[in-house]
C-alpha cells in the first residue's frame, strides 16, 4: 500500500559439509529403530490397560454368569498385565504374550457366560429393554 517494493534474499553463511550433513542422516537413522521401539511399547501398553479395563468391566458386568474358578483367573492375569505393564517395558514380546493370554482367557470366560445365559431360557436382560425403549420414542 506504500508503493515500495521489498524482497528478502536467504544466503547460507556457514552451511554444512558433507560429512556433517552425513553425520546427522546416520544419527537420525539410528534413532528411528529406538523410536519405532518405544512406538511398539506404548502401544502394547495402551492395548494392556484398554484390555484390563474391560476384563474388569466384564467380571462386574457378568458376575452372575462367569464361574467363580474364571473370575480368579481373569482378575489374577489382569494383575499379571498391570504389573508388566506399571514401568518401562523391558521385555516386550513377554508383555504382548501376557496380554494375548488375558484376551483369549476372557473371551473363552465370556463365551462360556453368554452360552450359560442362553441356554438359562428366556430371561429377560436390560440390552432388549433398550432397544423396545428407541422404537417406542
């Protein structure tokens, strides 16, 4: 609006050589595998609280269905979970096989909870009662 005309030129003054340039290509490469791994470690770690999270979840929401012997089992593979899962993670593979061991144990418990519910008859469970509350609105 004042008329005159500006330009900025960016020189390199004391740039990088070659071998500095290098340098840094080799440290950035070299902490890429560190990253991926402390990557891979909080996400085994999201994964295990969310899992204990809902193995709790499940034993409150059916502890009528679930026999007494896996609810000991479940509550004793969330602590187990927990416990690798409180600090820094040294043995990841371990951690991950723990936390596949507490998925599949809770899916054969609620599996087995869900076919005693069924085969139990008809009786009537609050999710049915909120879908005939949706229809009838």
């Amino acid at each position: 609006s004042t008329g005159k005309k500006q330009s900025v030129t960016v020189r390199s003054s004391g740039g990088l050589s070659d071998a500095e340039i290098e340098r840094m290509v080799q440290e950035a490469e070299s902490m890429r595998d560190a990253d991926q791994q402390k990557k891979e470690a909080v996400q085994v770690k999201n994964d295990g609280e969310t899992l204990c999270y809902q193995v709790e979840k499940q034993l409150t929401d059916l502890k009528d269905k679930i026999t007494q012997s896996d609810a000991a089992e479940l509550t004793k593979k969330v602590e187990e979970v927990r416990a690798e899962i409180a600090g820094e993670i040294s043995d990841l593979e371990g951690v991950k096989a723990k936390v596949k061991d507490l998925q599949e144990l809770s899916w054969k418990a609620t599996q087995q909870a869900y076919q005693q519910g069924g085969a139990e008859g008809s009786e009537s469970t609050e999710e049915p009662n909120k879908d005939n509350d949706k229809e009838q609105k």
